[in-house]
C-alpha cells in the first residue's frame, strides 16, 4: 500500500509496480532508476515520480527496448519525438520477427505431421524433413511457374485454333497447330525438369533422372517414383527445386 508520505521502500516500490525487489535493484543499478533519496543508514526511499518512472520503464521494456534505448529516451527533452523514432523501429523488428516465429511454427506443425506417422525417426530422416521444409517456398514458386505457363499454352493454343477455324476454313490447319502444341509442351516439361532434383528415401542423396525417366513415372504432387542411381531402389523420390546458387 501508498504510505501517509506517499513514499516507498525498495520492497514497497516493488509491490506497487508488480515486479520483483530484484528487477527494482537492476534499474537501480543500470541509472534508469535511481531513488529520490538514501539515508544515513543506506536505505533507499522511493516517491510518487518513481513509480510513474518504474511503470514507464516496464511498459517499454515489454515492448523489448532495451536498457540503453530506455535511458536515453528518458534523458532526453523531445521525448516525444525520440519515442515516435524508436517505436517505429521496434515496429519493424517486431514485424520480422512475428514472420520469422510464423515460418519456425509452420515448420514445427509440418514435422509433428510427419512424426506422428512413423513409429521412429533416424537422423537421415530428420535431414529430409529439414531439407524439405527448408526447400518448400522455392518449390511452390516453381509450381506455380509451371501452371502459369501451362495456362499460357493453353490458351494460346486455343486462340491458335479459332484462327486457323475462321481463316483458313481448313481442317488440314489443325495438323500444323496440334503437333505445334505437343512440341512447346515437351520443350516446357523439358525446360521445368532442369529446374527440379530428388531425394531418395532409401540412401538420402540427391540425383538427378533423365528425362525418360521423369516423363514415364508415376507421380503424386510432391514426389515421383524414380530409380535412384546411387543405392538403385526404385522408390518415390521427394521433388526439390534446385538451388538457384547451383
């Protein structure tokens, strides 16, 4: 409670602000918050202008500014202006932060996935999953490389097809545009298997397949079922974007 003076102890100040007596004494010794007073017998009394400085402090140490940052700002005159800078700033790192927790927590939900369907996990295969997860995003822009450009034949095979119907009146036009569409298709497929590589899940290496190969195997949208020339299971292999580095 507020004494008759409104003056607090260390403990008392503690108390009111809901911190411990411990955090009170760090402020104290990191400058940020000093006493109002100190008696002959070293003891530290506290007013009203302290506890309204102690609450300043622990709102914007819960917004993660550190010591230094809060020193100065209470140092300085223009503390408005100082604040707006330095709240902008936390602002964007804690923005970056927040994405960075969001990927790590997609991560960890994808591996509980994973592990929940195997009765155990070597440490090859926890490298696939880091690999994997590691992979995802540069996979997914490949993906979606790939159907746009699938559309973009699509269509473009169509508007070839109404022009030859219209123009020409001739069906033997159609003989030309078909197999045209064919070839930039297999030229496409072609052009995308360069961009993508294996993961065997018997041996954990990375290979790459021919393209026979690619174009004949079953698939399911994230592996393809591929003999590995290192261990030569034939097993399905995990698809990976190839590094851009490579």
């Amino acid at each position: 409670m507020v004494t008759e003076m409104s003056t607090f102890s260390t403990g008392e100040l503690a108390k009111e602000a809901e911190v411990s007596i411990r955090t009170v004494q760090y402020y104290d010794q990191r400058g940020i918050l000093t006493p109002s007073k100190v008696t002959e017998g070293g003891r530290r009394i506290y007013h009203e202008s302290d506890l309204e400085r102690l609450k300043v402090i622990c709102f914007l140490r819960d917004l993660d500014f550190s010591i230094n940052q809060i020193k100065n700002l209470l140092q300085e005159e223009n503390r408005e202006q100082v604040l707006e800078l330095l709240l902008t700033d936390q602002i964007e790192s804690l923005e970056k932060s927040s994405k960075e927790i969001e990927v790590k927590l997609k991560r960890a939900r994808h591996l509980q996935k994973v592990t929940a369907k195997r009765n155990q996990l070597s440490l090859d295969d926890l490298s696939d999953i880091s690999h994997l997860m590691e992979n995802q995003k540069s996979w997914h822009h490949l993906q979606w490389r790939i159907y746009g450009s699938i559309v973009l034949i699509s269509l473009l095979y169509l508007v070839s097809l109404l022009i030859v119907s219209y123009y020409f009146k001739d069906p033997r036009g159609l003989f030309i545009v078909c197999p045209a569409f064919v070839i930039v298709v297999n030229l496409l497929v072609l052009h995308y298997r360069k961009q993508f590589e294996y993961l065997c899940p018997n041996c954990h290496k990375i290979f790459d397949p021919s393209f026979k190969e690619f174009s004949l195997a079953s698939h399911t949208p994230r592996t393809r079922k591929l003999t590995c020339p290192h261990c030569h299971m034939k097993a399905y292999c995990l698809e990976l974007a190839k590094s851009q580095t490579k």
